[in-house]
C-alpha cells in the first residue's frame, strides 16, 4: 500500500490546522455523528441566511481522515448556496463511494480532490463522509426549524 | 524458578500457512490474536476430513454417516470438558461464541423471572442486585444490563485502578447480600489484565450469589480449571483459540444447568412434543436448539488438541516472555502511554496503547502498510476506554506464533508513524 496517497500533505495540513473549528452561534440546526466502529464524533451547526451557507461550524473527535475531511468541508461550502452546497456534497459522497474508480474534478472539489485516494480504502471511507453526513442532517433540521419561505 | 518457554516457536509457526502471506510487499505480522486467532493446518485439515468424509446431521440418524458426525460432534464436547477441568461432557454446551454463552447464562434469568416455580436462585426482582466490572468486554455487559432493566435489577460493577488492576476494595461493598449474580472478565481484552478470581468468587459465595467467568481470553492463553476456579459457569470461544469461527462454549454446572430454563426452543432440545405443550430434553441438548455447527465443533477438538500438545503451561511462559518484551520495547517510542498493567505480571500479551494523541484508526494503517496487523478502536470495551480517558486505544497481541522479531517490526513502524504524524 502507498501511504503517501491516503496521507496527501493537503489531508496532513488540515488535520493539524483544521479550517473553522469549534462551535458558534447563530444556527438553526445541530447534528451530531458517530461511527460506532471507532468511536469517532462529530457536532455540527448549520448557519442559514437566506439561501446561503453562512456559517459551518464543528466539534470533532477522530482520525486524521475525519477531521481533515470536515475542515475541506468547510472551506469548500462554507458561504455557498444551500443548492451549491448539497450538490458538492453529492460530488464527495459519490467520490468516496467510487471504490478507488473515481476521478475527483480539482475546479469543483478543490482541496477535497485529496481525499480521491481514500475510496481505495473501504475501512476510511465513513470516516471521510462522518462531517458531510453531520452537514446534510443539520441542514435537513435547519431547514425544519425555518419556516417554509421564510427567507426575507 | 521461572518457567521458561518450551515452545518451539519457528516449528508452531510452520503449521500457520497464513503466517507466510506478504502484504504489499511485506511479510505478515499478525498482531491481532486477541480479535481472532490464526488455524494450524491440522484444523482446516480436520474439518476437511469431517466435510468430505463423514458430513451427516447428528443425532437422530441411523446411517454410517449419522454416527460419524454424532460421534464427532460428542467427542469433541468430551475432549473441550477435558480441556477446562469439566467433570463431565454434560457440563459444556456448544454456543455460537462467547456473547451466545453470556446470553445463555442471562436468559435463563429472565426466563425464571416470569415462570412461576422457577428456581429462586435464578429469579431476578427490584432490589436484586447483578454485578459486572468496569472492564467487561460489551459482551460480558449489555446482557447483563439488558436483564437489569427488564427485571427492575439494579447493576452494579467493581472499578478499575490507575494502574489497570481491578480495585479490589471496592469488592466487599459492591458485592453483598442482595447481589444474585457475579459475573466478571478473566483476562480484560482491552487491557490484557489477567484478573485474581478467588477474592471475588469466595465474596460471591459468602453472600450466596451465583459467579461466572468471561474466559474469552483465558482459555487460549493460560491453564484453565473450572474445578479448581470454583465458579458456576465460564463462556469462551473457538475462534481466539486456534479454532474456527462459529462455535463457541458455556460450561456450566450439571445441577445449574438443569435449574435453568432453555434459552433457544426448537428442534433437537425436546423430550416430548404435542401440540399443546412441551418437554425438556437434558442438558446439554436442552441448550442447543437447532442444528448446532458440527464441523466447527471437530475444528475446536482439533484446536484443544493442538493446544495440549504445545501445553497450556508452555503457551502460558511464552506469552509471559513475550509480554515482557512487548513492554520494555513499546516503553521505548517516544510518546507512547501503555494502557493496562505496564508490569508483565498478572497480565497476558495483549497491550493497549495510545501514541502521543495520534488516532488508533490512523496508527493502524501506518502499520498495514508495514505489514503489520493489530486492532484499533474501542475493542468492544468503551466503559473501559472512558475509564482511561481515550475514545480508542491502538492494540497489539501475541500469541502461540508470535515472534519477538515481530515486537519489533512494531515498535519500527510506530517511529514511522510518529513521523507521519508529527
């Protein structure tokens, strides 16, 4: 096996300097993810404002795949449109989902194309997907606790 | 003087093909026995044999090969009752694995509890009490907890000291007149504790509560005697202990054993059926409901076999050897923290570990790449991790085959994975 592939220096640099972390106020909707294999855990708050991502923010504990995917995460849709936003997740999931098949697009995934390498791994994968599974749930419960066309 | 290891490690190694496999390009360390534990030849061969040669149901044929598998299946109930100071055959109940035999053991609880002209001893009410420790593997626990909430059972556990010991004063106090049952881990798979049993069983015996044992780790690792541990029941399982995977054993006492209620129903469990009631079969058929796995129970009379020819004492002074090894080398990389005993006294050579705060799941594939095996994670034990303050450990474990070349192998790869990680 090739450990530089999985351990990308991009994935290294946002493990050890995670982008956004730690948890803040405003938000409209909480999610909170385990993988019950390892014990790995994310809380995740969802800033909406309109149709806009305005804010991402997350408590983590876990591996260096864990937490560097969520901190890609939320340099990549931190801001976006909510559309946006779900639709580069979708991009992720379906890459990490690829069994090692998948060609990561750099113009959209951005730092994210690092994590190409770990769809090889079918034991990583949920943990690259923990803080993008937290993202769409606490979405689904912003969107819950706002009032339908509520934008103003 | 100590025992010195008589086994001939390069010749047992010989009899493990898997033990040749290369990973990449790298040979094989195999330091995940406490999970599963890899099969000599004579296993797979056994079982291979029985498969092509005698594969029948047993029981109730009359054919040649009825007989056979009959006779097999029974004599290796005989030669696993042998292997554990059983009195008799009778006493071992073949179970899927070990969470089976635990479970076996706490439904008969609450299967007494509702049958009215149960047996008191196993009649669970609000203010009884059942007892655990903080170090179960989760299949010496959640049965248990499970049986508490269903009966209005209060449970309660014995703790665990800094240094990885159970806290023996706390024994007096949490095991006392309302407790009904003990059950308690042998050898800790997370922490590679071998526990002292007599306080704790002479404890349960004084306040009349049942004790049993999670020998999970015990019976693969050192000389394990029912009579002289004095308990009621132990569980353990085939596949830690050079068997297959599906089978697994309860050794209970013959006179608790037909106290019990059954815990599955079904075929092969009866004495009399109609359409409106049902009798018993004894033990140990009235625990095996259903066709039980044959082939596997001949796979385990093989694994005891292979086992009493290397000799339990034998497995036991080279796993203290290499405990030993394991801790003095592991205590070199800097920035790595033992979790458990850090003495190879009272323990097996099973070693948790937590490396300068790098992720178990990330140590684990550094060491993969190096071809070397072990376990990341929370290891079925998370009370446990809780105690020591980690959400997983990183766990290396020895057994028959494993080589002090292979310690260090480790102990290389975890300097690389430090530098990854830095």
């Amino acid at each position: 096996m090739n450990l530089d592939e999985l351990y990308q220096e991009v994935i290294l640099d946002h493990y050890k300097r995670p982008r956004g972390a730690g948890l803040r106020d405003p938000y409209e909707g909480e999610s909170h993810q385990v993988n019950p294999t390892c014990g790995d855990e994310i809380t995740l708050r969802v800033h909406v404002d309109g149709d806009k991502v305005a804010d991402i923010s997350y408590e983590n504990v876990g591996c260096s795949i864990s937490k560097a995917s969520a901190s890609v995460m939320y340099e990549l849709i931190n801001g976006v449109s909510v559309e946006e936003a779900l639709a580069k997740t979708a991009e992720f999931t379906a890459l990490m989902n690829s069994k090692g098949q998948g060609k990561a697009d750099e113009e959209s995934l951005e730092d994210a194309i690092a994590f190409e390498g770990v769809s090889k791994y079918p034991m990583r994968v949920k943990c690259a997907l923990l803080g993008w599974m937290a993202f769409k749930d606490a979405l689904v419960r912003a969107e819950a606790a706002t009032p339908a066309g509520g934008n103003d | 003087m100590e025992a010195v290891s008589k086994l001939d490690v390069e010749a047992v190694r010989a009899d493990f093909p898997i033990l040749r496999r290369m990973i990449g390009d790298k040979p094989l360390a195999y330091l995940d026995s406490a999970a599963t534990s890899q099969r000599p030849v004579q296993v797979t061969e056994a079982m291979r044999r029985f498969t092509e040669h005698s594969n029948a149901n047993i029981s109730r044929s009359v054919h040649t090969l009825g007989a056979e598998a009959t006779e097999a299946y029974e004599g290796a109930r005989a030669k696993v009752a042998d292997f554990i100071g059983a009195r008799s055959a009778d006493e071992v109940v073949f179970t899927k694995n070990s969470t089976e035999a635990i479970n076996l053991v706490a439904y008969a609880f609450q299967n007494a509890s509702v049958k009215p002209g149960a047996d008191p001893r196993f009649v669970l009410r609000p203010g009884d009490e059942v007892v655990v420790t903080e170090m179960e593997h989760h299949a010496n626990l959640i049965p248990w907890q499970q049986l508490c909430e269903r009966t209005g059972a209060k449970l309660r556990w014995i703790g665990i000291t800094d240094v990885g010991r159970l806290d023996l004063e706390q024994v007096d106090e949490v095991i006392n007149e309302h407790t009904k049952v003990v059950s308690f881990v042998h050898v800790a798979n997370l922490l590679g504790t071998v526990n002292p049993t007599s306080q704790i069983v002479a404890r349960a015996r004084e306040v009349g509560a049942l004790v049993g044992l999670d020998s999970s780790q015990a019976v693969p690792h050192i000389p394990v005697d029912v009579t002289e541990l004095g308990v009621d029941f132990i569980a353990f399982t085939g596949h830690k202990m050079l068997g297959p995977t599906g089978i697994g054993a309860l050794w209970a006492k013959a006179e608790l054993l037909d106290a019990m209620p059954p815990f599955q129903t079904g075929g092969s469990m009866i004495e009399t059926v109609s359409m409106e009631r049902t009798t018993f079969a004894k033990a140990p058929a009235k625990f095996e409901a259903g066709t039980p796995p044959i082939a596997e129970a001949v796979g385990l009379a093989a694994a005891v076999d292979y086992l009493d020819k290397l000799g339990m004492e034998n497995v036991r002074a080279h796993e203290k050897e290499l405990a030993g090894y394991m801790l003095r080398r592991l205590e070199t990389v800097d920035g790595l923290t033992v979790i458990g005993p850090r003495v190879p006294i009272g323990r097996g050579a099973t070693v948790s570990f937590d490396l300068a705060d790098v992720h178990p799941h990330d140590v684990g594939q550094v060491l993969d790449a190096d071809g070397i095996a072990v376990r990341v994670g929370h290891h079925c034990a998370k009370p446990t991790c809780v105690r020591f303050g980690v959400t997983a450990t990183t766990r290396a474990s020895g057994y028959v085959y494993t080589t002090t070349d292979e310690i260090d192998r480790l102990v290389a790869a975890l300097e690389k994975v430090r530098k990854v990680f830095a």
